[in-house]
C-alpha cells in the first residue's frame, strides 16, 4: 500500500517515529504541503494522511486511487467529509488523545494570570530583586483561587479533566453542556444554563468542538451577562470568541484578563486585536502538543489504518 503523509512535522518534528505507519506500506512524508502541491503529492497514494492540508473534493476527484484518509487531530473540518463518503472513502479522526494535555493547559493559562510566573521570573532576572527596598515585590495583582467559581462550557472529556483540576484546586464548578451526564454532578460540580453561567462564573473555560450555533459564544450580549472581573481561558477553537467584542470587554475592565491557545485564524494575521492586547495572553495552538499526547495521537492514526487494512474501519467520522 502507498501511504502518503502531507504534513507530517507539526505531529512529529523529529521527536517521535514513523516506523508503525512504515510497517503498513510504502510511505512519503512531507513536512508541509502547498496547495498546489497536494494532488501531485496524492498521486497514486491509496492512503493519505492530513493534519492542517486541505483535501476537497476536487482533490479526490483528481486522486482516484485514494482509499482511505487519516487525520493526524481530532477536528477534521479540512476534509471534504461528504465527498469522501459518496466515493466510500473513511475519514479516520484520533479523538481523545489530548485530554491530559489540553486540560492541565487550560489551568496553566489560569495559573499563569494569577501569579504571572514568567513576568516575575524575568523580573527577577533582570536585578529587581536585588535592588528592592522591600525583602520581597509582586507587578500584579495575585489571585487564589480557592472558592471561585470555574464555568465550564462544554463538559466532554477535557472539560471534566480541567474540571477536575480545578476542583482540587478549591474551586466550585458550574457547567453547561447540550447533552449533560448528571453522573458527573457533585455538591462541587453542577450543570446550569448558559445565562447562569455566565452569571455566576469568575472564571469561564471553553471546551467544545465549534459548530454554527455556537461560533461567537463569547460576544458583547454574553459578555454583559457575566461578573464584573471575569477571567476567559479558551483552548478549543478560536472562532467561539468574537474577538472585537472581547478586546473591549478587556479594555473597559469588564472582562479581568483572557488566555487563549486558539484564534479565529490560524497564524493569525497582522494588527490581530487580542495577540495586542496586554490583558490578553496568546499561545500558538500548542496545547495539545507535549510528546506524550503527540505520541498518543501517533499510535492510534497508524492504527486506524491498520484496522482499515484488516477490514475494520474505526474512528471513521463519515461512515455513521
């Protein structure tokens, strides 16, 4: 079988290895694809496999021998999913494997706009210690935690593991979830409305896969519902924050401070209003990206095709 990987160095940069997916068949990797690129790089490949590289229908329309299409993530929206499946064509996703990563991440954003660790680091660094007055300094504000409340939208796996974390650190959790399990609720853990949320929230924290009902979630009439000096960490997907309306929300003081991993495009654009904003900080998509979790994500993309190969086709988002 030929296996074709179209931009394999996000997923493994030099620090893992391919020798699972080379064991399947006769394999090309490319670090990174252009567009006009990808179908001579397709070629006659029977598997192909995509992180960020868009495969449209086009593309499979000029790639007649493509069987099977693996995706090195859990979103999948750069495939042409419908097009695939009319040429039955499995589109094999990795779900799931950055639920630790991406969890611890959304509370080190937190911890990070509580203490500043980086800024007093460097302070430090440069003499102001040493030269201070007092035997001890802070820059900012410092924040605790313990009996806050943490929101939470979208309670899926890494909602509840950031959840989790945040419990142990003291705090209450509200949540809201179209498809709530009260299994999950405790007397530190309860499902809400959205309104209620927003309202009784210090802290709100994003981690639902973004849909058209819920792009722009955090926008200026969701913004006005919420406590004054509410802090926003999202993790997911960029577009679920109206970005306007979040910078003069943290211009105006309304929203304390924001964490973000994601924005609304991806590398963001000059004169990007949140990556200028000094209440603001920003992250370059790397949430998921510790060895372990990349390692995860390796593991079960080679063995989605490798169950493929024996017949049995799993993970597939296009063939329910």
């Amino acid at each position: 079988m030929k296996i074709v990987v179209l931009d394999g160095y996000t997923e493994n940069p030099g620090d893992l290895s391919w020798d699972g997916l080379k064991k399947l068949g006769e394999v090309t990797i490319y670090d990174r694809t252009p567009a006009d690129k990808i179908v001579e790089r397709i070629g006659d490949a029977e598997a192909v496999y995509t992180n960020k590289t868009p495969i449209t229908k086009e593309t499979l329309d000029a790639c007649p021998s493509v069987k099977f299409i693996g995706v090195l993530a859990t979103g999948y929206n750069v495939v042409d999913v419908a097009a695939a499946k009319e040429k039955g064509i499995p589109v094999c996703n990795v779900p799931t494997y950055g639920t630790a990563a991406v969890g611890q991440y959304a509370i080190a954003l937190l911890l990070e706009i509580c203490h500043h660790v980086g800024d007093h680091s460097n302070a430090v660094k440069k003499g102001d210690w040493e030269n201070c007055i007092d035997w001890c300094f802070w820059n900012y504000p410092l924040i605790e935690l313990d009996g806050k409340t943490m929101g939470i939208i979208g309670l899926g796996k890494i909602g509840y593991r950031c959840a989790q974390a945040a419990m142990a650190l003291g705090m209450k959790v509200v949540a809201f979830d179209e498809y709530p399990n009260k299994a999950l609720e405790s007397d530190s853990l309860k499902y809400v409305s959205l309104d209620e949320l927003l309202a009784q929230s210090d802290v709100i924290s994003l981690h639902c896969p973004l849909f058209d009902s819920n792009k722009g979630i955090i926008c200026k009439k969701n913004i006005d519902k919420m406590k004054n000096g509410v802090i926003i960490i999202n993790t997911s997907r960029g577009p679920l924050i109206n970005e306007d309306d979040l910078d003069e929300a943290l211009n105006s003081g309304k929203v304390f401070a924001a964490a973000v991993d994601v924005l609304s495009v991806e590398p963001p654009k000059a004169g990007n209003k949140l990556i200028a904003n000094p209440r603001c900080l920003v992250t370059p998509h790397m949430a998921w990206a510790p060895k372990e979790s990349r390692a995860r994500l390796m593991d079960v993309a080679v063995e989605n095709l490798a169950s493929f190969i024996k017949g049995t086709t799993i993970n597939a988002v296009n063939m329910k």
